[in-house]
C-alpha cells in the first residue's frame, strides 16, 4: 500500500489489523517498503516471565550456595568501608 493511500485509510486500516482481517501492511514510498505494520501480539500468546528459566541454571555437585564466597574475613565486619 502506498504511503498516501495508507494516510487517506488509516484508520480503515487500523480497524481491519485489529480485527485480525489482515495479517500485515506493508507501506512503500517511491515504490521502496518503509514500514509494516502489524496487529500486537496477543497476551494469551506471550511467553510467561513466571519460571521461564527453569531448567537452564545447573549447580554443579558439591558446591554449597548458601556458604561464604570469600575465605578472608570482610572489611565491612571490622567497619572498613573503604581501603
């Protein structure tokens, strides 16, 4: 569709993609695609942020995450805060 006939049915247009009439609209200028423009994803199409990771993190046999990371003892135990 071109640039100005996307201008004159614009909203028409707007209508149709949110009705999910079309798919897609792809506006050119000169004859060269400048934009596409799409319906939005459905939410009932989105990945869940809720758990999305599971299964990607493995920790090695023996390792203790709760333990302390450093041997040495803290500067901030002893009220240094910077050295």
């Amino acid at each position: 569709m071109t640039a100005s006939d996307f201008k004159a049915r614009c909203l028409d247009v707007l209508d149709q993609l949110a009705a999910r009439k079309l798919e897609s609209v792809t506006i050119t200028k000169r004859g060269r695609p400048v934009a596409v423009v799409r319906p939005p994803v459905a939410q009932a199409e989105l990945p869940s942020l809720y758990g999305c990771m599971q299964g990607t993190v493995t920790i090695p046999e023996g390792v203790d995450i709760d333990g302390p990371i450093l041997a040495e003892p803290l500067d901030a135990d002893d009220g240094i805060l910077h050295r």
